[in-house]
C-alpha cells in the first residue's frame, strides 16, 4: 500500500569516481521510496559523467557535478583534463552546498565517503546538521580489505568524523554476511546507530520488458561499468576462441568507461565469434540478468544483488585492485555456496576459464544450492525512512 509523506525531501549524494556502482545504488533506493510514499521527493548529487543515460521516475531527479575519475592507483583525476583537480573539487564542494541550502532536505544519504571526496561534504554536513536534517551515511556490505580500511580511516579520522556527524549508519546487506567495519575500532555509540538493513531487491517491470535481438537463453557477461573490465572480457573471449564445445549463446555488455582502444578491439573480436553478441551498454541491466540463463562479472554491489534477485548461476571474477572489496564479496559468496569464483589469474587461462564457463551453464540457480540470504533492504529503508519522518513531523 502506498503511504503519503506530504512534502518530505530526501537528498542522496554519490560522488561516482570510478563505474556505475554509487550511483545506480541511489537510484535504486530512490526509486523504491517514491514508489512507497506519496508526496516525497529525492534529489540525487551525482558525479557520473553518464547520469543522465538513466531514466528517472517522477520526484526523483539528479543535480550533476563536475566529474572526477579514480585512476587504477588510487589518485583522482579531473575528467576535464585542463581543469586542476583542486579546482574541480571547490566546484563540486560549491554547488553540493548550495544544493542543500536550496533544497532543504529532512533526510541526507550519503553514500559511502562520509565526508566526501576529499572532504567536499564537510561544510554540507555542518550547515545541514545546524538544520535538525537526519544524516544518514550508506554503507556497502563489504568496503575493503580490514587491513587497508582502517589504515584509510585511521588517516583521515574518519571514524570520530562519523562518530560525531551522522545520526544513523545503514549497512546494505546481512548482519550474517559481512560487516563491513570488521577488524576496526568501533565507538559504542556508532554502533547502536548502525542498522544492517540487508541487500537491495532488484526488480523488473512490466513497462520496462522489450524485445531484444537475443531472445532466448544467453549467457551475460557485464564488467558494470567497464573501466577496469577489459581483463575479464578477453579471458571469456578467449575462452570461445579456444574451446569448440562452448557453443551456448554469449551477450556481452562491455560498459560505458572501457577503453576506446579495447572497446572497438572487443566489437571487431566478437563480430568473429559464433553465437557471441557484444554490445556497448544498456542502462536497464537488470533487464539483461532477468532474461539471462547464467551471469560471468566482476562482483560489483549491483550486479551482485541483480544476481541474487533474479537468482541466476553466477561466475564471479573479482577485481582485486586497488581496493579488495569486490574479492571479499566473492570470497564470501562462494563460501555460502552462493556463486561460483575465479581469481582473475586463472580466468587468465583459456582452457580453466573454458572448464568454468561450461560449469556454470549446468549449475542451480543460487536458491536450489542452499543459499540463503535476505533481500529486504528496501523495505527495511522505507520502513526507516518513515519512521524517521514520524519523529520529525509526528502529524504526518
């Protein structure tokens, strides 16, 4: 039943240095909240140079800032190259403030940086707490290795800036899957405010389903973004060239960000292949993984929820630089017999990668292999967000 919250305003910020990853998370919280209540709006701040690729449902819509690339070493860059990145980020802090003052939200969702990239949320986040909104800071089930995790945090005291900043920690997984802060000093008060909300569900609806040149059953491949994909492309590519028995129908999705170079080297590749389709992208993923017999990607958080909704057989092949976060994810999937995994050295070889493949065409979908894990982060946020809003404005 779809509740009214008259006037409610939620901001989400995603800063969206590297993939698709932050920003499709907010678009699918914001979406399931408009969905759930009347008279609310969401207003998503987003650094992705493809936001508007997206389609946006009605009171959802984005504010776009100047876009800021993660390099495969960890610095950042500004994706205007003339532009300095000092420079970028004043812009960016700029129009992030002035966004909030203008909008005025009860509620901010930050997603993953709790002050933003390179601080850029700090005075957004004073200004905003002088104003009674609830900051809420939005965790991955898994952020990092605990080892580089607290070293980062350690070094940018972010642990007390939480501490003394956010009124609510939401983590978007299981409590029994990972925590996501394992191996940290954790204050008590950050941890009575910290709710393991569970996986975000993914859905498709009927308005969305259209015909597709490759009906029938295929096999996904989908790097998410693609920026840093263009291993695990070339090792499924490889492992078509080379093993005559895999002959089931491949559609593969090489992402907005893969390389000029490699994507035309892919397209050409792959027009040689039999029962291979290669495609640029698709806004509308979760379309593709509905439609698909089996999935092969790099364990990002969407594609891993989108995986777990549709519950398809999954072949992971982590992304293991620079941040761990994607590995531990699969490590821990395949552990609870979730997906099956390869590291990104053996999917190297042809003949293992071929084996794997031919594997997972054959495997239960994660549900009949005893898998078991929630899939109510949605309702749990929109429960939350009600609840939020009641002792706020308790007439509402």
């Amino acid at each position: 039943m779809v509740k009214h919250l008259t006037g409610a305003r939620v901001l989400m910020y995603s800063h969206d240095t590297f993939g698709l990853g932050h920003l499709r998370r907010c678009r699918t919280i914001a979406h399931s909240l408009v969905e759930n209540f009347q008279g609310l709006s969401v207003l998503i701040i987003s650094g992705s140079a493809i936001a508007g690729a997206f389609d946006f449902r009605a009171r959802v819509d984005f504010v776009k800032i100047p876009s800021v690339i993660k390099l495969r070493n960890g610095e950042y860059t500004s994706l205007a190259g003339h532009i300095d990145i000092a420079d970028t980020i004043r812009m960016r802090e700029s129009i992030i403030r002035h966004t909030a003052e203008t909008f005025r939200p009860d509620i901010f969702i930050v997603d993953k940086e709790p002050m933003g990239l390179h601080g850029e949320l700090t005075d957004t986040l004073t200004l905003l707490k002088s104003q009674n909104t609830t900051l809420v800071l939005g965790m991955r089930d898994v952020m990092d290795s605990p080892r580089l995790l607290a070293s980062e945090w350690e070094r940018k005291g972010l642990m007390s800036k939480i501490d003394s900043t956010y009124d609510r920690i939401w983590v978007y997984g299981p409590e029994n899957f990972y925590d996501p802060m394992t191996g940290m000093d954790v204050p008590d008060n950050v941890r009575e405010r910290t709710q393991f909300v569970g996986f975000l569900k993914r859905h498709t609806s009927s308005h969305q389903v259209r015909s597709r040149k490759n009906k029938g059953e295929y096999l996904l491949v989908t790097t998410g973004g693609g920026g840093d994909g263009v291993e695990l492309i070339h090792s499924v590519m490889a492992a078509y060239e080379q093993c005559d028995e895999l002959t089931h129908k491949a559609m593969v999705v090489l992402g907005p960000y893969m390389p000029s170079k490699e994507r035309q080297e892919f397209l050409d590749r792959g027009k040689k292949i039999d029962n291979m389709t290669v495609i640029d992208f698709d806004s509308r993923l979760e379309e593709l993984i509905s439609g698909a017999k089996a999935v092969v990607s790099m364990g990002g958080y969407n594609t891993f929820c989108e995986i777990l909704s549709f519950n398809k057989p999954a072949l992971i092949i982590p992304r293991t630089v620079p941040r761990e976060e994607q590995l531990l994810r699969a490590q821990r999937a395949a552990e609870l017999n979730m997906v099956d995994m390869l590291v990104p050295e053996d999917a190297d070889n042809p003949e293992t990668m071929a084996k794997a493949l031919l594997v997972l065409l054959t495997r239960d979908k994660p549900s009949e292999r005893g898998a078991s894990v929630t899939l109510d982060g949605l309702k749990n946020i929109s429960d939350t967000v009600e609840a939020i809003m009641h002792e706020r404005s308790p007439k509402q």
